[in-house]
C-alpha cells in the first residue's frame, strides 16, 4: 500500500512538475478584450462629461429669438449682479441667481401683476425672464458685459420633454417684454453702455433676392 501511494504521489508530482517546468515559459496573462476596454472608456468620457456640465450653472440651451441685448462697463460678475438687482426692484422675482456664471433665472410670473405663480400657467400670460451675461468689449481697452435677457412663455406641459422645448418668446409688445427692454435702458445709461437691441437681429432670414430680369428682345 505504501509503494502504490507513493508511486501515485510521485505521479501527481512528476505531472505537476511537467506542467510547470522550470524552462516553459509560463504565457503573461492577456488584458481584457478590445470591446470591453472600449466600453469601459466610453463610461470614464461620459462621466468626464458630466462633471464638465456640472461645474456651470448656465442652462445648456441659448436664448430665444427676440431677447433684448445691452451692454455695460462692468465686469460679467459685477454686471450680473447689478442687472438682478434692478430686476428685482422692478418686481421681477428671481428664482436663481449665479454671478460667477454670469446667469439669472425668474421666477415663473403671472402677467401682469407679477406675483409668483402657484400652478404651470400656459400662454403668455405666465412668463419667466432669463439673462445670460458675456464678456464683451466696447474698445480695445474697456473691458465691458453684454446682457442677452429673454421672456418666454409654456406652450403646453409635457413630463416626458425638456422644458426648453416647451417653450416660446412673448411678443415685441408683450408687457414684459416691453418692462424688460426698458430697464435694460435704464441699466445700461447708467453703467455707460450701449442701448439695447433685439438679439435676434442677426438671425433674422433676409428677404429673397428678386427674380434676375428677362432678357431683352431683340
């Protein structure tokens, strides 16, 4: 019994020692497949992504056609603060304020009156007023900001879409609009800048050039 259980034991050795001899080279373990390293990339740049967009509080959209526009003398912290200011003490009531991103956000506000509103009021009469504040400059040597303040309104209610996309610009002669051109006037006499002008003058598709003439007859 005892031969038999060492010649089994010794096999068990020799077959291990064949196994792992010392002059085979034992293969380095090979990295994951190219698809998984792949997916694995594409989580670290989305996360990289999100944490780029978390470090603003600016909205990810711009604003809408016809935002009023002026420019102050001002720094884009200074001027944020300045123009939610005069917001506010033109009882415009501000949900959201950041002067280092240069972004002001209203309360939705029922019209007129503009106390705050207590459901999702829909059309014009519900309204929210956004800045956005740039750094722009008058001359090559003053440093100035460049307010771009919009009015909107719900078109309709929908959980499963952006709010953007539920939204539309009053009109030129909405009264909030006309309170918000005006005290950008205000704003901008007194911090010495240029008056305000619709931001959407740029976007604004230019008539179709006429029909080339006929030919003459000869």
């Amino acid at each position: 019994m005892t031969g038999r259980a060492g010649g089994q034991a010794g096999g068990r050795a020799s077959l291990v020692r064949g196994r792992s001899s010392p002059g085979r080279a034992v293969p380095a373990r090979q990295p994951g497949c190219p698809a998984v390293r792949l997916v694995r990339l594409a989580a670290i740049v989305a996360m990289l992504a999100v944490a780029c967009q978390a470090s603003t509080t600016r909205p990810t959209f711009g604003p809408l056609p016809g935002a009023a526009t002026g420019e102050v003398r001002l720094g884009p912290e200074e001027a944020t603060r300045v123009l939610a200011d005069a917001l506010k003490a033109d009882s415009i009531e501000i949900h959201f304020v950041h002067a280092g991103d240069g972004v002001i956000v209203s309360e939705w506000l029922d019209v007129p009156g503009y106390q705050k509103s207590t459901g999702r009021g829909l059309g014009p009469g519900t309204v929210r007023v956004r800045a956005w504040v740039d750094r722009g400059v008058i001359t090559q040597a003053d440093t100035a900001s460049v307010y771009t303040v919009e009015t909107a309104y719900r078109v309709f209610v929908d959980p499963s879409r952006e709010e953007r996309e539920t939204e539309q610009p009053v009109g030129d002669t909405h009264p909030a609009r006309v309170k918000i051109v005006k005290l950008l006037e205000r704003v901008t006499k007194e911090h010495g800048g240029g008056g305000p002008a619709p931001a959407d003058s740029a976007l604004r598709v230019p008539p179709p050039p006429p029909p080339p003439a006929a030919p003459l007859a000869r």
